[in-house]
C-alpha cells in the first residue's frame, strides 16, 4: 500500500514536471513471456517507465547502479534485478524470471548513452528474447537525455524539466538465429535486437516538414545557436536561417497566389 502510494505521487509530480506524453499505448500486451526494451538515455529511465508503463514488471539493472544510495531509494519502488550484461550466469536468472511469466524491463545498451544516440547493443538480452520466445514490446524514451540526470557531455542543451515524451511501438520478437555455435547464435541475435532498436527511434521520430524540424530543433537549441558557416566563413545561428527562410517563404507564396489568379 505505501509503495503504491509512492507511485502515485511521483506519477502525477512527474507528469506536471517533464510534461510527460505517452503515445502508440492503446492498451495491455496480451503476451505471456514479455520483454520491454527501451533505449536508455538518463537515471530518470527506469523511474519513467515503472509509473508510465501499465505493467508491473522486474527491472533488470546493471550491477554498478546499485552503488548509488540514490538509486537504491529509487529501485526500493520497483521489483529490480542486478545483472551484469556481460555475465551469462545473469542472465540465466532473466530467463527464468520471463518463463515464470514476469514482465521484463531491460535496457539493451546497457549504459547510459554519452553522445545522444544509439550506444552498443549487447547480445545477452537478445539471446534471452530468442531463447524464452518472449514478445518483445520496443519504447522509446525521447526527452530524459536533455535532463540534468543525463551523462551527455559537450554543448549538448540541458534543461530542468524538459519535456519528456515515451513512444510505445508494436511488438515484436526475434528467433532463434540458425548458427553451428552457441556464440555465432548469441551473435546473430544481438544483430536482430540491434535491428530492433533502430527502427524504433527511426519510427518514433515525428512525421514533420523540414521547416518544422527546423523550429522544433532551435526550440531544443536556443535560436543563438551557431550552426552553420557560408563560403565567407560567417557563422549564422538557428534565429537568422529562421529569417533566411521567410523572404523565400514569401516570395512562394506570391507565386502561388499569381498562378491562382492566372487560372493556371
């Protein structure tokens, strides 16, 4: 009763904070071994998912993020399991976990991302989807990376709460991959769960126009932004190819309104 006090709290602070918005979940998965799999973009990942998500599912965790007294108030809210990927011993312990018919939250990467995209894919929770045949439910999490509780170094922009937006994709699975080793196998999944995580950020992203990513992209940015540099090596930032843009959107649209008047 008190933790799911807790959540309801967090839920509802955290909803207010990072705007949350949930999209493509119309309802449960009805799948008796399943495997949530999401790209992992800051520590607010796993907290995101456990109040969002309609599922109660165990979070596999790597082993060093359970050194974080943080952490560990944080994941005392959720049922956790500590594996290293990298140790096939824990992931024998996911398999039986999805056999007995527990959700399974994991994050394939493993890690935090440092550079805002894709990092490595292990194969370990791969070869566990192959083996258990568990559908696999991709959710793409798009926002936590531009939080303070991201590890993305550089000029990358950080905001407060910036809005965080978790993208449910349909679900999937991967064989058993044909291979004369185990090794070879474990391999050839971990390529198909790669796959995987690709084409979820490629079809989560927003159907827009190129001058919509440009507005949405300076929003993210700031409009003094230094981005590009002509042949004159002059510099121009997000707020002047904003005003580049318009005298051309003006003259097209007196082109328009000429051809209609002409009846062409």
């Amino acid at each position: 009763m008190k933790r799911r006090f807790v959540r309801w709290i967090l839920s509802r602070v955290l909803r207010v904070l990072f705007r949350v918005r949930i999209e493509g979940l119309t309802g449960k998965v009805a799948a008796s071994r399943l495997m949530i799999i999401a790209n992992h973009e800051s520590f607010l990942d796993g907290l995101l998912l456990g109040l969002f998500l309609p599922f109660n599912p165990v979070f596999v965790v790597h082993t060093g993020v359970t050194r974080s007294l943080f952490f560990r108030v944080v994941l005392s809210q959720v049922d956790y399991l500590t594996v290293d990927p990298t140790n096939p011993l824990g992931m024998k312990m996911v398999i039986s976990l999805i056999e007995e018919g527990r959700p399974v939250v994991i994050f394939p990467e493993g890690r935090i991302t440092v550079t805002g995209s894709l990092m490595k894919v292990y194969d370990g929770p791969a070869f566990v989807a192959a083996k258990t045949s568990a559908t696999i439910l991709p959710v793409r999490l798009d926002g936590p990376s531009r939080s303070f509780f991201s590890r993305i170094s550089g000029k990358y922009p950080r905001r407060l709460f910036p809005r965080v937006t978790i993208s449910v994709q349909p679900p999937t699975s991967i064989t058993m991959p044909e291979g004369p080793t185990a090794k070879l196998r474990r391999r050839k999944a971990g390529e198909a769960m790669r796959r995987i995580m690709q084409k979820m950020l490629f079809d989560s992203r927003p159907k827009q126009t190129l001058y919509s990513g440009l507005l949405d992209t300076m929003s993210i940015y700031g409009r003094r932004r230094r981005v590009v540099e002509d042949l004159k090596q002059i510099e121009y930032s997000y707020g002047e190819l904003l005003k580049m843009t318009l005298p051309w959107g003006d003259s097209r649209q007196n082109t328009a309104r000429r051809a209609n008047v002409s009846g062409y």
